[in-house]
C-alpha cells in the first residue's frame, strides 16, 4: 500500500510539474520568463508549481477582463457616447509637427479623442491645490463628483468635508469614490466623516470581496458641474501642504485645474468608476453640459487599467520616447521600468536626445528606491542624466517631450501603475503650458543633485547585492 501512495505522489507531481510547465510555454511572451518557470516547474516538484501558481500566473489581466464579459465593468463612452465627433479633427500646435505620429499612436490606442480649446493650470502643493479645488466646491450648483486614492478626513481632509457636506445640504448632487485600500492610509476615514450626512461614498474593490493588492484606483479626480475638473497626482491629505507639515513627513507634489472641452472625458472617466462600484448608470445630460473653447491645449483623457485591451499609457510613453528629437524630462517617485522603456531611453539619449530623469533622493518606499536603483548605472552610461531631489519626499508625476508635449496624472513609471492597477493621466499639446512645467522642472534641478556613474559603479557590494535583490520582485512593485 505505501509504494502505491509513493507511486501516486510521484506521479501526481510529475503530471502537476508537467502541466505548470505546459502553461508557462503557452502563456509566458517573455521567453526568458518562460525559460525561468518551465524549468523550476521541471526541477522542483510540488514546489516550483506551487510558486508558478502564486506568482507567475497572471490573474490581473485575466479578472479585470472578466469584469468586462460580466458586465460589471463599462467603459465611459458606452455610459455617455461621444457626440461632439468634431472634436476628433483637434489640429496639433506648429511646435508638435514633428509628433505627429504620437498623435496616430493615441487615436489608435485610445478610445478618447483628443480635444481642442483647454486651459489647464499647475497648482504647487497642497498649499494652491487645495485652496483653489474648495473654492470650486464652494461655486458648485449642480454636481460634484470626486476620486481619490486616499482620503484623510484629518487636517485639511475637515475643510473638504466641511464644504462637501455643506454643498450636499444644498442640494448639489456629492458623489465620492474611495479605494478601499488606500482608505487604509487615513488617520480619520473618510467614510465616519460623512456618515449621517447627504454625500454618496463608496469604497472602490472593498477589501472584504477580496484581498486584492492590485486592481486598485489610484486616480485622483475632481469634476465640479461638468465644467471644471482637478487631477493629477495628489491624494487628499495634510502631509501635500508644505507650510504646515514638518519635512521630514511632507509630500511634495503637483495637481492640475483642466476647463474646456477635455473635461467631458474626465467626467465620463468617473461614472465608469461608479457604475462599477455602485452599478447605477448615470447618463444624465447635465453631467455633459456645453462648454465653450477656454484656452490654447490640445488634451487627450486617457483613462487606463488593466481590463484595456491595450496597455496605453506604457504604449504612448514609448511612442513619445522614439518620437523625441530634442529634450525628454521625467519626475517620478517610483521609477521601475521594464526592459523594453529602458531601450527606449537609452535608443533616445544615443540619438542625441536630451534626456534627463528626476527621481527622490530618500524615498518613502526604500525597497522600491532600491529595485530602480539597479538599473540607474546603466542609464547614466549611456549619457542619460539622474538626479536625486532633497527632501521632502517628492511625488510628482510628469514628463515632457521637445517643450510641447506633456504627460500628466497619476501613473508611476513602475509595473504597478502601468499594468497592475486602475490610473488617469492627461496628455498635453501646448508650448505655454509645457513651458510652465518645464520652469517647476528646471527650479528642482537647482536643488537636485546629478548622480555620477562613478557613484553607482563604486557602490559596496552588499549595497549592490541588495539593490539587484529588490529588482528581482519589480514585477510585483
């Protein structure tokens, strides 16, 4: 009896190995993934199938997807079709000429189209965003519909709920989406704060339908009456007002007032998200009233997650780097990019590209700092400038292409963002706006500090083990 229980065991893990390894050479694109789990599923009975199971499988994809056969998920168009179409003929300023194929690449990848007529303006830190953003839910009339990763109803979280209670008790239409795990990173939860009150709140993916890490809404959205709108990368939370937070905790970051056209699309943006998180479908006309022309930028929403049939954040990026002929700037707190970005800088700076990448010098995750930081001495040797920016911690989210074209939101240049979870970013075609932030990028690099290759080259072994370490999980950062 026991050599027939070893018998079966035995081949119970050889046909388990067997099938693991099948499923990899199937579903694996990257064939040095494929190589790496065919052979530990081979060599490791039980074990390596096991570990393939947890973490090579890619569920992500496969279940955002699934919302969408479901039913549960929709996009925005389908909640509120585009029907200004004329909008689609936007005409590129005479600087972006030669992007003109980073234009095809976005009609393409993107369902949005992009949108002429938009004023959009930065706001420096909690300490103008905020300001500006309460204001604005002072003046509203009809709706107000808001996203936020996290939402701390401490500090600066009273005033906004303050006046999103007072707007709900004269009969604005408050709608409220928070991640539920970002929910998490509040001292007071926003949901106590306005319990007994008229606003709508609803947790997005709430932690008891599963312990999801990923498939989380980190966007950060504010539509007042479908006329103006706040995004960017910043959280609602006291930590982003500089004047009042010591620097050892502050946030350093910047946001974004949007009028004009491109609004409707944020808008539309929202009520996907809360047709998944509520199913009620609002398609009223009022959340798309008319707005008239207000500036000079031609903006494109690009709402992106991994239910998309095309990754298009990660497909503009790469689109814009082979595009670039003069300068390319990038600041982002987390910078992990896969081989394929990491080409496709080092192709641009060969091509006589400027190309220049901010990044925090103490970063808030120092496992991720670590996993990025593996990859920055191959960058630098191929004549790509880093710098490292003082505290406090810095999380600004943008890059910019030949003082033209600008890239905005919430996405980190990481997996995390650009594969794993739900982001809204914007795309800018505008020389005065791109000149503004190229000014707040070129006033960090005062104060940044270049990082020689002679630095990475020389640092400690042990440093190097660790930081190689850390890369070896960037799939998962």
């Amino acid at each position: 009896m026991d050599h027939l229980l070893i018998a079966f065991l035995v081949v119970g893990s050889g046909l388990l190995s067997l099938i693991a390894a099948g499923h990899a050479l199937l579903y694996k694109r990257d064939s040095r993934s494929a190589l790496v789990w065919t052979s530990l599923n081979l060599t490791l009975p039980i074990i390596g199938p096991f570990m393939y199971w947890c973490l090579g499988i890619n569920r992500i994809s496969r279940r955002a997807r699934s919302w969408h056969a479901s039913g549960r998920r929709v996009s925005g168009t389908s909640i509120y079709p585009l029907l200004d179409t004329h909008q689609i003929d936007a005409l590129l300023p005479a600087a972006a000429a030669h992007l003109n194929d980073l234009r095809v690449l976005g009609d393409r990848v993107v369902t949005t189209p992009l949108r002429a007529g938009n004023q959009i303006d930065l706001l420096e830190n909690g300490d103008n965003a905020y300001p500006a953003m309460l204001m604005s839910i002072r003046l509203a009339k009809e709706s107000i519909n808001l996203t936020s990763y996290i939402f701390d109803a401490d500090g600066i979280g009273t005033d906004f709920v303050e006046e999103l209670v007072e707007a709900a008790g004269r009969g604005v239409a408050v709608r409220i989406i928070i991640d539920a795990l970002g929910e998490k990173y509040s001292k007071i939860s926003p949901v106590k704060a306005f319990r007994g009150s008229h606003v709508r709140l609803k947790r997005y993916l709430t932690l008891r339908q599963g312990a999801y890490i990923n498939l989380r809404n980190h966007r950060k959205l504010l539509i007042v009456d479908g006329r103006e709108a706040f995004t960017g990368g910043m959280n609602i939370r006291g930590e982003h007002i500089l004047a009042t937070t010591d620097p050892g905790q502050a946030l350093h970051d910047i946001h974004f007032s949007v009028r004009g056209p491109v609004v409707a699309d944020l808008q539309r943006s929202f009520l996907e998200d809360w047709f998944f998180v509520t199913g009620e479908r609002l398609d009223a006309p009022l959340f798309f009233p008319p707005i008239d022309l207000q500036g000079s930028a031609v903006m494109r929403c690009i709402s992106d997650g991994p239910d998309k049939e095309f990754r298009k954040l990660e497909q503009l990026i790469m689109g814009a780097l082979s595009c670039a002929e003069r300068t390319v700037c990038i600041m982002t707190p987390y910078f992990i990019p896969d081989r394929s970005m990491i080409s496709a800088l080092i192709t641009a700076s060969l091509r006589g590209v400027d190309v220049r990448i901010m990044l925090p010098g103490t970063n808030n995750l120092p496992f991720v700092q670590w996993a990025g930081q593996s990859l920055l001495w191959e960058l630098v040797a191929c004549g790509i400038k880093v710098y490292y920016q003082p505290p406090p911690f810095v999380h600004s989210k943008i890059m910019q292409i030949d003082d033209v074209w600008t890239l905005i939101g919430s996405a980190n240049l990481d997996t995390r963002s650009l594969r794993l979870n739900f982001e809204l970013n914007m795309t800018v075609f505008d020389t005065v706006f791109a000149c503004r932030v190229r000014s707040h990028f070129e006033r960090a690099i005062i104060m940044a500090q270049e990082i020689p290759l002679e630095k990475l080259e020389n640092r400690p072994l042990l440093i190097k083990l660790r930081d190689s370490f850390c890369h070896l999980f960037a799939p998962y950062l």
